[in-house]
C-alpha cells in the first residue's frame, strides 16, 4: 500500500470543563485509532488538538467562581490534558488556544480578510442583556422558534429544526444568564461573506464524496446549511477575553470564537514546528497539496468543518501563494448517551474520564466505547455493557487465547516457540485466515467503519481459540509433539496478529503482549505473517484484563441520580395525529441503492396505487426477503429525495437490541392498502 502524508485533527474541547465519555466517542477515540493504525503503516502522519480557550462560557464560568478566565483555563486545560494522557491519546501537539502563536495566527487571517476587502461591517441588531450589562452569543439566548414552535432555540437559529432567522424574529427571548428579557441594541462588526462561497463549498463536498465517500449524516448536515442558503456572518463580538480584534476602532471587540478556534489546528502545528527546531514543519502539512487531511468531529461541529473552515481557507488561498489543504474526509459521529439519557453536568448524569480511569484500566474503556461508537446515529454507554465487554470479550476470549497458549508453551517447550512441522488442514486455514486480517481490518479503519473493525479484530480472536479448541494440543502432546508444536506456533503467531491489529484500540494491552512474545509490533502488512520465529525465547506472560465484579457495576449505578427526567418529548394533539395516513402496503420488488451500504429501493402497492420508497434498512434485509411483506407506511409524507432518488413514504420499522431493524408487518389476511387506525 502506498505510503501517505496524513495531517488529522481533532475538535478542541472546551476549556470550561472535563471531558467525560461522550466526548471521547465523538472526536478523539476514533481520531486516535485511525492515527495508530496510520503509524503502524508506515504513514507520515501529524495528529493536532488543543483546548479552545476564548469565548463567553469561558467568562461564565470565571464569573460564576469569581476567579479571571485564565485560571478557569489553566485549570481545565490541564486536567483535559491529563485525562486524555491517561485514556492513552497520542496526539502529536496538545495547544491550547490562549498562547501568543495562535493570537498571531488568527490575527494573521483577519488582517487578509480585511485588506482583501473580503470583510464588510455591518450595523446589526443583537440582544444585550441590561441587567449583566454584555451582548450576549446565540448560545446564551434561549426563546421560542418562530418557524417551528421549539421552546428551546437559540437566538438565531432553531437546533430542533435547523432555520435561521434574524434575532428579532425570536420569540419570548430569555437570557440564560440573568434569566431577563434582553433588548436588542446596535453594534456595529465585521462579517464573513460565507454565502459568496455556497457554489464552491457544494463542489467541493461534492468531489470530496465521489472520490472518498462521506458519512451520510454529515452530507445531510451540509445539504441542510445550502439548502437555507449561506448568510453572511459575524466574525467579531463585542467581549474583553480572545483575540483582540487588530483595527484601531475596534476596542472592546475579540475575534468571534467559531472564526479563531479553527484556526487552533494551523497554530497548534506552527507550535509544534518549534518544539522540534524545524519552522518550516507545518507548512510540510498544510501547504502540500499531496496532504490527506482528516477532520475528526462531533455532528455539532459540522458545520464549522465541512462549510465554514474550507471557505475561510478558500478565501485565503485566492490571494496568497500559500495554498491551504482543504478536509479530504471528516468523518463526525453522533452523540454517545449514558445509560439512556443525555450527560448533563447540572443534573450529575454522567461520569468524566479522569474519575472513570482513576477506577478502571483505559484499554476496556476505550474498547467498550468503541465497539459501540455513534458512527451513524445515538448510541449508549452502560455500565453493565462495559462490564460484559471486559469480562466476556476481553477476559473470556481473548485474554483467555492468550493465557492458554503461553502456560502450554512455558510447560511443554521450555518456553520457546516450536517449529511448525507436519501441517494438517486445520492449521493452514488458520494460518491462511492470517494473512487477510491486516488488509481485512486495514481496509475497514481507512473508511472510519470503526466498529466493524473492532467487531472483525475480536473475530480473529474468536478464530484463535476456536483453533487452539479444535487442534486439541493438549491431547496431541502425547502422542505427536511435533504436531501440538505446529497448534502452539500458530497460536503464538495468532497472538502477535492480534497484538498488531489490536493496538489502535487497546495500546496498552497490546505492549504487554509484545514484551510477553519478547518481540515488537512490525509494519501493519506484515502483521499476518510468521513473525515469532522458532527458537525465539518467551518472557513470563501476565494477566491482561481483570474481571469485573457485579458488585463494583451495581455500586456505579447505584451512585447515579435516582431521580432524573428524561429529555422532553414534544406532545402532539389529537387533531395532528390525525393529520398523519398510516396504511398497509405490500412490497412488490426491492434492490440495494449503489453507493449506499444502507438504503434500499422499494416498490410498494396500496391497494391500485403503486409508490417508490428509499428505506434505510439494508443493513437488517437482504432485498429478496423483503419481496410479499406486508409492512406499514407513512402513505403522506412529502416526497424527498435520498441518493436522487425519489421517495415517496417511509417504512415503520423498530429496532432491537442489536441494533437490527424490524419492520412493522400486518397480518396476512390485512387487504394492502387497509389505514392503520
């Protein structure tokens, strides 16, 4: 496989709190398991993050403890910094967005903008909060959605059903802050024309999809931001703490938070060229057009991501020599919940990753997490699935592999690995099925499908036990040494696959392995091949995972709030649900939709009429069996189009614990066509 030069990137938190799990799951675990297995292959590759220090929650909280916001920062930049030390992160750089080089950098950025003449400065109306005496971000205004009745939307856009609309548009507008109705007062800022660039942020999304194939739920973001059209927006904000705006009349303004914070990812590396007495590194990153850079994000950065940092690097490229890669891939997940519910630190729901690693090793954490990462949609962490991963995947398979093969090898070979002589049918499947894990796994991890890499690495371990089982070396040991010698080899060799393959997801683990088998990771390709030699020498093996006891799991959960309401479900009146014509339909053909891994093109009657519906449900149906069923429709949804193709209803389905969908069937003697009442 060819070598790359890989720049990745990780969202950087905010230095207002502690990172807790869900964090994890959304930006940096999946970062650093790709950044891992790009290592081992060889691949030259920088991985960047830094705390995002600026902004009015930064303020907030200084307010709150009546403490300056760098001692707000200091503190939580640091204690990030930890956790993610300890839950075994490898970033390159971790910055942090306070530090001169990065005010120069964002400065640098404004500056071009303005003598571009790109920036415009706009009077404009925004809510002012007299009782605190500040401006106050969208964040911190909370009202009613004037296009779709939420009761929790920002002040200028709705997070339940995506518009944006002037501030004064807003319905019963609150402050978050002082709990008052705010005013709308006149300032004066410099905007960003993002909506000049709509045309050229839809090409590029669009060439960037055809040649490497984005998430759908981020091509359903971006869909949602052209389809509102791009607007022109603020760069900067009327605030003490940031990036001083660089203009003689400009005091009492910073940089606007979602201008500089991206820029952290430039700076961060120009940071990192000086700590290696190289000034010119980054540019080795960022100005290679032959760089494959990957943006690791949650689904609420989007947008900042995919639409907003390219354009503000399109601008930048248009008048200087220095030409900026853009994002080859961001591959966001959604939100991890916990136990069922949204983590909310005003609630105590929840737990962070520096008290979660103080009680137990990171590796099953971050195996746990994952096996289960929100790669498509919501997913949850539970205590009691944390327990079962450790203890019957980890422990039980391969934790168990490893032991068995290493107390047979210490008793029968002195501790050295045995030649392979007399090889059955058995034993070269095995050694076959070897071989095809690196790429098998390799191929997985470069396409972000993470959990299915996971799934695929505790596979092979499942193989190896089944193998060791099947092979009977303690049985053959008396008989045919030579042959059990050949099973012991193999399995050795298993263990050294598993080791390699493992390490993006279980670092920690798979070193102990390694100083075991007395040897060293190798380059990932030749990761299935025979690379404990025989002859070599074993170290004394040791316990890898710990078995977790029910009573540690039931004193976690029992630690947990007793009284926690879940999160608010819209009511809808009789009158509305009447509104929706739920009927029975019979599905008359079915095929795969090319380029999807999940959509399926239907065709359905309703008694005489005939529809075409696109249904996400590739993953649990094979086409063929779908062909007679008798499911139920929503028969007036308005047509949309998925993939460009039209469809013309939605399928009900439900899904089990597993993950699978199950579409919603009428008996066989229901008349297609027949309203669900």
């Amino acid at each position: 496989m060819k070598k790359e030069k890989v720049l990745v990137t990780s969202a950087l938190p905010y230095a207002n709190g502690p990172i807790h799990l869900g964090h994890l799951s959304g930006a940096y675990l999946p970062a650093d398991i790709y950044v891992r297995y790009k290592r081992l292959n060889g691949d030259d590759i920088v991985y960047v993050c830094g705390s995002d220090e600026h902004g009015v929650p930064i303020t907030i909280s200084a307010d709150k403890e009546g403490v300056k916001p760098k001692e707000i920062i200091d503190r939580y930049h640091e204690q990030n910094k930890e956790a993610f030390y300890k839950f075994g992160m490898s970033f390159d750089i971790y910055s942090r967005t306070s530090l001169p080089i990065h005010h120069e950098t964002a400065k640098e950025f404004f500056l071009s903008y303005h003598k571009q003449g790109i920036l415009n400065e706009q009077k404009s109306q925004q809510f002012f909060d007299e009782k605190a005496n500040m401006f106050l971000p969208d964040r911190y205004v909370e009202g009613t959605c004037p296009k779709c009745g939420y009761e929790e939307a920002r002040s200028d856009e709705c997070e339940k059903c995506g518009s944006l609309y002037d501030p004064s548009e807003l319905v019963n507008p609150k402050s978050k802050i002082s709990g008052q109705t705010p005013v709308l007062k006149e300032t004066s800022h410099w905007f960003f024309p993002l909506g000049k660039y709509q045309e050229r942020l839809e090409d590029y999304i669009k060439e960037m999809n055809l040649k490497y194939s984005w998430k759908e739920n981020v091509l359903q973001y971006c869909k949602g931001w052209f389809t509102d059209r791009l607007k022109d927006r603020a760069v900067t904000r009327d605030l003490d703490w940031g990036v001083k705006v660089p203009l003689d009349n400009a005091d009492g303004k910073v940089l606007y938070v979602w201008f500089e914070a991206v820029l952290g990812y430039i700076s961060a590396t120009k940071e990192l060229s000086m700590q290696q007495n190289n000034p010119e590194l980054w540019k080795k990153y960022w100005l290679d057009e032959n760089t494959k850079y990957i943006a690791f994000i949650g689904k609420d950065n989007v947008v900042f991501h995919t639409i907003i940092f390219p354009a503000m690097l399109m601008a930048w490229n248009d008048a200087s020599n220095e030409k900026f890669v853009l994002p080859q891939n961001v591959p966001a997940n959604e939100f991890l919940n916990f136990e069922g519910k949204k983590f909310s630190k005003s609630r105590g729901w929840g737990i962070d990753v520096i008290d979660f690693i103080s009680k137990y090793p990171a590796d099953p954490l971050r195996y746990t997490l994952a096996a289960n990462l929100p790669e498509a949609k919501d997913t949850d962490f539970y205590w009691k699935e944390f327990q079962a991963r450790n203890n019957s995947e980890l422990a039980d398979i391969f934790g168990n592999f490893v032991n068995r093969t290493f107390t047979f090898a210490l008793k029968h070979f002195d501790g050295k690995v045995p030649e392979r002589k007399n090889l059955k049918e058995i034993d070269n499947e095995m050694i076959s099925l070897l071989k095809t894990y690196p790429e098998k796994v390799g191929n997985l991890l470069e396409r972000f499908k993470i959990k299915e890499a996971v799934f695929e690495m505790m596979n092979l371990a499942r193989a190896g036990n089944k193998y060791f089982n099947d092979s009977e070396p303690w049985k053959l040991i008396k008989s045919d040494k030579d042959s059990a010698g050949t099973a012991i080899n193999v399995c050795l060799n298993t263990i050294f696959t598993l080791a390699e393959i493992f390490h993006p997801v279980i670092p920690m683990s798979s070193e102990k392995i390694f100083k075991m088998l007395n040897s060293k990771s190798v380059d990932w390709t030749d990761a299935g091949l025979e690379n404990i030699k025989p002859g070599h020498s074993l170290n004394q093996p040791e316990i890898l995972f710990t078995k977790i006891d029910d009573k540690e799991i039931e004193n976690e959960i029992n630690k947990l709030p007793a009284e926690i309401s879940s999160e608010p479900v819209d009511e809808i009146t009789y009158d509305e649900f009447k509104k929706i014509d739920l009927k029975v339909a019979k599905i008359t053909s079915a095929e795969k939709v090319e380029k999807s891994d999940k959509l399926l093109k239907l065709q359905v009657s309703i008694g005489n009429k005939k529809r075409q519906i696109v249904a996400g449900i590739a993953k649990s149906y094979e086409p063929e069996l779908l062909i007679n069923k008798k499911v139920i429709i929503v028969a007036n949804l308005k047509p949309a189009k998925l993939f460009g193709i039209e469809s013309q209803g939605m399928i009900l389905a439900v899904e089990d614990a597993d993950g699978k969908l199950n579409v919603l069937e009428a008996g066989v003697k229901v008349k297609e066509g027949t309203k669900v009442q």
